[in-house]
C-alpha cells in the first residue's frame, strides 16, 4: 500500500529564535519514500541537516520574527501487514546484551526506573520472561491509564502517569518503557505516523504517535501500549530514550505553536487518501 503522510505546524516568534526539528522520516525508511517529505518552510529560510546521536535526521533552522510555517508532504510504500508478534522471543540476560542496548535499560528524563522499579518487579516478577512480559507490561498499563489529550503536559513523566492514571500515548509509552528496563529488558521510545488503516470508525483527530521498542532475542520489536494491538502504517521519525530525545522541534527562544496539523492515510487509486 501507499500511505500519503505530512505536516503543517505554524510557529509565531517574537524575535529571531533559533530552532532544531525532529520532522523528517526515519533513514530506515528511506528505500519506502516515493515522494519525499522534504520540509518547506514559509518563508523561506536557510536550512541545515545532521543525524543525532540516535541516527534520526535533525534540521536547523532560525526562525524569522513572526509567523512561520513548516510544513511536508511526503507518499511512503508500506507492506499493510501489522506489527510484528512473536511470541517465542526471548529475554536476553543482562551480561549477553550488546553494549549498545544498555543505554535503554538506564533511567531517563521521563522514565524514573529508580522510583518504579519496585512497584514493577511486585506488579510482573511472576510473568513468563521475554515478550510474554512485555506484553503483560503492555496490558497493565493499558488499563491502568485512562487516554485524553486534556491530560496532557510537557512535564509529565513515567512516575506522574503511574500515580495519575491519565495520559496521552506518550504517557503510555514511557510507563511501559520504565516498567520494561526495570524488569532488565532494553526499551527504547520511538515517534511516527500512525494514522487509523484498518480501524473501524470513529476516528479520533490526528497527531504525531508514541510507541516503543523492546529488546528481545537479537531484535528490537515494535509495543504499543496504548492501542494494544498490531496496527497497520506505522511510519517512524525518530528514536531515543524517552520524548525528550526526539520532540519535534526544540525552540531556543519565546514562541507559540499557532496551528498544528498532522496527516497520514492510505493512497486510494485516484488520489492521496
């Protein structure tokens, strides 16, 4: 299938404020891209392109006082089929991990394994090892948070969406990623298009995703707490180790975020969605 993704977000700065954008697909993505989602800007500014030390592609830019848009539109190739599940895979011990999985085992900005990691061990000791606990990890906090983009904010960590109960699918996704490196397993936070393929209606409005990946038997697989199930289109932007690693843009400077938009839909035969 052929999924049209794309953006428009308009910023409005009192003064010239530098900024780093976190917008582009992800390289591993990059063979899929029929049409690419090269980032406009309006107006036009100099742009400048580097990969962070996640492998997601960043862009620099300085903001013109006023208003700006940012904005792409961009046709990727998918295979439709859904997440990945295996559920034979297993857990790999601490001391056979690779060195470049224990970064994701640590606690982050926004996943406070030492404040969790007791309540995680009382609430999954018992569970099979490998993607049986994951999954349990999944179904727990699942239940546990209630979504609603009222509850919402910037500062809102693991711990706070624990004690909560409410969140947004990055809340969903951080306590799932504590709850995991707690239990030993590498997890990492991951950002993308995920529009509503193969769902039936209603369908909420669109946003920028959050999901995670575990490590498991040699491989880093795709969970999704908060809709807990395989789901079909997902397109990824960036990886890190919480949200804090690939906002979407990181101003340097006073701005207000005027409109924001988000699309991702499947290609029809005569037309982009």
């Amino acid at each position: 299938m052929k999924i049209h993704i794309g953006y428009e977000l308009i910023y409005d700065c009192p003064q010239p404020t530098p900024m780093i954008l976190t917008l582009s697909v992800h390289y591993t993505r990059i063979s899929d891209m029929i049409i690419p989602d090269h980032l406009i800007t309006d107006p036009p500014v100099p742009l400048t392109a580097y990969r962070d030390n996640y492998g997601n592609w960043c862009s620099r830019i300085v903001a013109p006082k006023g208003l700006l848009k940012l904005s792409a539109n961009g046709i990727v190739r998918d295979s439709g089929q859904p997440d990945l599940v295996v559920p034979q895979a297993r857990q790999t011990p601490v001391e056979s991990l690779p060195d470049e999985t224990l970064l994701f085992l640590l606690g982050s900005r926004y996943c406070e394994t030492d404040r969790l990691s007791e309540i995680a061990w009382q609430l999954f000791d018992k569970s099979p090892t490998g993607w049986a606990r994951v999954q349990a990890i999944c179904d727990y906090v699942n239940r546990h948070i209630s979504f609603g983009y009222e509850h919402a904010r910037s500062t809102k960590t693991a711990w706070d969406a624990f004690q909560e109960k409410t969140g947004v699918c990055r809340d969903y996704a951080h306590l799932a990623i504590a709850f995991c490196r707690c239990m030993n397993i590498p997890a990492r936070y991951c950002t993308g298009y995920l529009g509503d393929i193969g769902m039936p209606p209603p369908y909420g409005a669109m946003d920028f995703a959050g999901w995670f990946e575990a490590y498991l038997d040699g491989y880093w697989y795709t969970f999704d707490a908060r809709n807990n199930i395989p789901r079909i289109g997902r397109v990824l932007i960036a990886r890190g180790r919480d949200a804090a690693d690939v906002a979407i843009s990181s101003t340097f400077g006073p701005n207000t975020l005027k409109s924001f938009k988000v699309w991702t839909e499947e290609v029809n035969e005569i037309g982009t969605g």
